[in-house]
C-alpha cells in the first residue's frame, strides 16, 4: 500500500472500507478502547524485542547475508 493509497481511504463512502476488510471497524474501535485505558506498547520497544525474540529463535549455523 502506497501513501497514496492510504490517503484514499478516507474518501471512501460508509461500508466500503469494511467491505474491503472484514472487521476492521472492530478491531479499530478496540484499538481505540485500548488507547483510552493506556493499553499501549512502544513501537520501538515492541520491534526490538520482537528482534530479539527471532534473533534467539533462529539456529545458531544459520548465516545472514
């Protein structure tokens, strides 16, 4: 999906956004509810430990390029 792409959703009518991807609204509304009560995570942290977690998974014979 291209900035471009995205800027267009807000153009789209009622529905069609949820025609294009099933359960978006709720997942949006739940992100929302989130937010309000301060469930959050740090985008940073989240992708450093989620590197962290793959790096440990990975086999230790296992070459990157």
């Amino acid at each position: 999906m291209t900035l471009e792409t995205s800027e267009n959703f807000s153009d789209l009518p009622a529905g069609a956004l949820e025609a294009m991807y099933p359960g978006i609204t709720e997942k949006l509304r739940e992100g929302l509810e989130d937010v309000e009560v301060g469930r959050v995570s740090d985008g940073e942290e989240f992708f450093k430990q989620l590197e962290r977690e793959f790096t440990d998974e990975m086999p230790r014979d296992h070459k990157t390029a």
